[in-house]
C-alpha cells in the first residue's frame, strides 16, 4: 500500500511540474523573456501599456501579445519572424497607430536608428 502512495505522489509531483513547465513555454510574457525591450507603464482589469524600445539592429526572443492597439513613437523598419517560420517586415511611422492582433513573434528592429513604440494589450474578459 506504501509503494503505491509514493507511486500515486510520484506521478502527481510530475504532472505538476510538466504542467508548470508547459504553461510557461505557452505564455511567453515578453516582459519576462525580454525585459530589456519591454517595460510595462500602466495595467489594470481591462489593459495593460507596454512601453516598447529596441535599438539599431536589436533583436527579441520569441514570445506572444493579445490583441492590442500600437501606438509608434517613432520611424521604423521592423521584421516579424512569425511561430509557423514565415517573416514579415513593416514600415511604420512616428505617430501612426494600428489594430495588433494578439500572436506569437520575434520583432528585430532592421533599421540603423532606435525604434520605440506604446502597445496597449487588451485583456479579454
């Protein structure tokens, strides 16, 4: 009966810790994998502003945004590798905005000057 408990505790103490560790690879916070680049400035129920920088040629790591609206602070020249391995580059400019559908990427800034951007991530109810 013993050996069976430890066996019953075993398999528990592995089920959570496979879960934890596959709930961090799903949720890839990019505060928390890339907090060089991205800053949080305000949060609450309904959003949360990210506050976005990059450098000339600086690149991130892979990690994932809901929906959201970008606000661009500046000219930039980004590159989008995207989670199913197509790339994407956009143009933006100093003041546009835009709808920013929540997904998985790896941003790089391609441009020769520093790029900063506000993201408002929309938290669904």
């Amino acid at each position: 009966m013993r050996r069976v408990m430890n066996q019953i505790l075993r398999l528990l103490v592995a089920s959570s810790v496979t879960a934890l560790v596959s709930s961090a690879v799903v949720a890839q916070d990019p505060t928390v994998v890339d907090a060089k680049h991205y800053k949080v400035t305000f949060e609450n129920e309904q959003v949360r502003v990210l506050k976005i920088t990059y450098g000339p040629k600086e690149k991130s790591v892979m990690h994932e945004h809901p929906n959201g609206v970008a606000i661009f602070l500046t000219d930039g020249q980004i590159r989008f590798q995207l989670a199913d391995g197509k790339s994407q580059d956009v143009a933006v400019k100093a003041g546009d905005s835009m709808f920013a559908p929540g997904g998985k990427h790896l941003p790089e800034n391609i441009g020769d000057k520093p790029f900063e951007v506000v993201l408002v991530e929309l938290k669904s109810k």
